[in-house]
C-alpha cells in the first residue's frame, strides 16, 4: 500500500507512471529491453526525448523563442551556470527570500559582480519583497528571484516588474503555476520536486541570450550547446526525461498549468484551514499573503508534542512531515502528485491530534 508522501523532494509521482514504467521495464516498445538500457542515439530513445521536449513546451506555454534544455544535475549546477553564462562584467541583483535564494546568491558572487537586491534574512524569510523595495543598481544584468522557498514555505505572488530581465528559479512549483514569458530571460529548476525522479533541471532560456553565451566556458557549462545538440551532446538523463514525459502527459491530459494551479491552493488551503482554526495549536509564521501553495510549514507548542504528532502521522503512513533540519517545525509538501484525499487526510489527522491533545 502506498503512503501519503509529505516530503518536500524527491516527490510522490502519479501511481499509474510507475505502473507503466515498471510494466516497460523488461521491454520498451518492443525492444526488448528498457529506456535506461537502449542506446541514447538509437530511434526508440530519439522518440521518447522529443516526445518530452514537446510536452514541456505545450504545458509550460512557453513561446517558440525560448530554447528548452535539459540540463543534468539539478538546480543546484544553474547557480553557477546562469551568472557563467549571462553576468559578463555586468552586476546581477538576488533576492536573498530563503535558503534557495541565498544559496543561488552566494554561488553567483564566486564567479559574477552579483550584489542583493533584497534580503529578508534579518526578518527570518517569512515573506517575500514588496516591489518598491527591491533595489537595483544601475546596468543590472538580470535579477535572480526564487520563486517559492521550498524550506521558509513563502511564495511570491506577483513575479516582479523592475525594469530588467527576470531569472526564476521555480524548483517547488515548477509547472504548477504560468510563467509571465515576457518578463523572463531564463526559468529553471530541479524536476524532482513535481515533474519526475532526480537528476536534471529543466531550462527556459530566451534564444537571443542563448546566442550570446561566452565561448570561454567548457562544453558542458555552455548554454549554447545543449540547444545546438538538443541536450543529446552528451548520455542525457534519460530516465528523468523518459518518466517526466509521462507526468506531463498526465497534466496535459489533467487541464494543464492551470488545474494543477487550482489544485495547489485547494489542498495547500485545506491545511491552512486547520492551522487558522485551530486556535493556536498549530502555527504558522509566514506573512499571510506569501504563504506558499506548495510547502505548508507549521509549528506545535512544545518539541514532545511535535514528535508525537509526527509518530502518529507515521502511524497512518503520513510520511515526510518533519521540517527542514535548519528550522526545525513541521512542513508538508503537497506537490502535483499528491492527491486531493492524502491533503484532506493530513487535515483530519491535524484536527483530531489537535482535539486529543489541546490540554497536554
Ligand atoms: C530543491 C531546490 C533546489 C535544489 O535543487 P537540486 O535539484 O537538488 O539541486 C533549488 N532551489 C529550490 C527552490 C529548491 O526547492
């Protein structure tokens, strides 16, 4: 039997994908053997990876002057690899809203003139920038936003106007909310948190800036060449690719971006409920308009109540309930494969702990 999967990444993937790649996993198509065995070259794996490619494109809505790459590792190599490719001598503003965006800042200043737009890190990351306070220097390249903060559990709103391209890392809510294209030079994140298993990040980047990518980079690093070659310059991560076909397939099929936008906030807002409800109980620190649809965090009173709710979750196959080890709490994810049910079933766990232990 399947648990209700919490955790903030790796994520829960739909039932039905696993099915079917377990039922594809001897033989492929007829070819008598699996996508992770097959030559990356060969017409069977050509299929699969266009396939994705295109699927990436329709659901994102992403327009045709954006290149799409497939890039391995994760989010975490695009810190370096954005400020390497687009920074130059120029400055480029980060919001500092977390331990994402201050990662993705202090990965930039090794190699780029970059400098903080923003930093919310004397106030604890409990909410994300009104416009007019973010400042940016003159001939800023770029500003680099985190969309949602996958461990503080804040969400921007509204993706800043400031007058200079936008570089977003998306990570934790990567296609489960539209991109504003024209405001974007590059979109990026990890696809493992809603899209498919570790090991790439998906890349929106505007064509005009992949043209422009410095030729003094290796290979690898270079913007340029994943587009030139399709992200086939080299062994791509071909089990990511060939299992996030399949969950995009099921989003298309599912209402696309905007359902699964929808969808987000009804389960993010069934647990907000119970918090909001429960007179103190449970608490959230977040800036009401930033919390995040993707990751819920929460505290109890005391730490022996926090373990015993956790102990109980695990009980009812809740997993992945405990907060980030650098803050502590409680934090559920509800990434796009987790249904609508394990949501609900977390808000009546919630409700009924909450009910049993009010008095401890
Ligand atoms: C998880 C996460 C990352 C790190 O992603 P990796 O793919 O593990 O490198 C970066 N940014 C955000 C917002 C994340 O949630």
């Amino acid at each position: 039997m399947r648990v209700h999967n919490f955790g903030a990444g790796p994520c829960t993937l739909p039932a039905d994908v696993l099915e079917e790649a377990r039922d594809e996993m001897l033989d492929f198509a007829g070819a008598g053997m699996s996508v992770v065995e097959m030559s990356h070259r060969s017409d069977e794996y050509d299929a699969v990876h266009a396939e994705t490619l295109r699927l990436t494109r329709t659901v994102s809505g992403c327009p045709d002057d954006f290149d799409i790459l497939f890039v391995q590792v994760g989010a975490m190599l695009q810190f370096g690899m954005i400020p390497m490719n687009l920074a130059g001598a120029d400055p480029v503003g980060y919001l500092v809203t977390g331990a994402w965006g201050k990662g993705a800042f202090e990965d930039a200043a090794l190699v780029a003139n970059a400098y903080p737009a923003w930093d919310g890190s004397s106030e604890g990351f409990r909410r994300m920038p009104d416009p007019g306070e973010i400042e940016i220097r003159d001939a800023t390249r770029y500003l680099h936003i985190t969309t949602n903060e996958t461990i503080g559990g804040i969400r921007m709103v509204e993706f800043p106007d400031v007058g200079v391209p936008l570089v977003g890392d998306m990570s934790s809510e990567y296609l489960a909310r539209p991109i504003d294209w024209d405001r974007y030079d590059l979109v990026y994140g990890g696809v493992q948190k809603n899209l498919a298993p570790a090991g790439m990040a998906v890349v929106f980047i505007r064509r005009e800036v992949t043209e422009r990518t410095p030729q003094t980079l290796p290979k690898y690093l270079r913007y340029d060449w994943h587009a030139k070659t399709d992200s086939l310059g080299n062994t791509p991560p071909m089990f990511p690719i060939y299992i996030m076909g399949k969950v995009l397939a099921r989003i298309e099929a599912g209402g696309g971006v905007e359902a699964l936008e929808a969808a987000s906030a009804r389960k993010a807002g069934l647990i907000y409920d119970v918090i909001d409800e429960s007179g103190g109980f449970y608490t959230n620190p977040v800036a009401p308009d930033c919390r995040s649809h993707m990751n819920v965090v929460f505290t109890l009173g005391t730490l022996d109540l926090e373990s015993r709710f956790l102990s109980g979750a695990e009980e009812r196959r809740m997993i992945g309930l405990k907060g980030h080890r650098s803050v502590g709490g409680c934090r559920a994810s509800l990434y796009a494969a987790l249904s609508e049910e394990s949501a609900a079933a977390l808000a009546a766990y919630m409700r009924e702990f909450a009910a049993d232990n009010r008095d401890s």
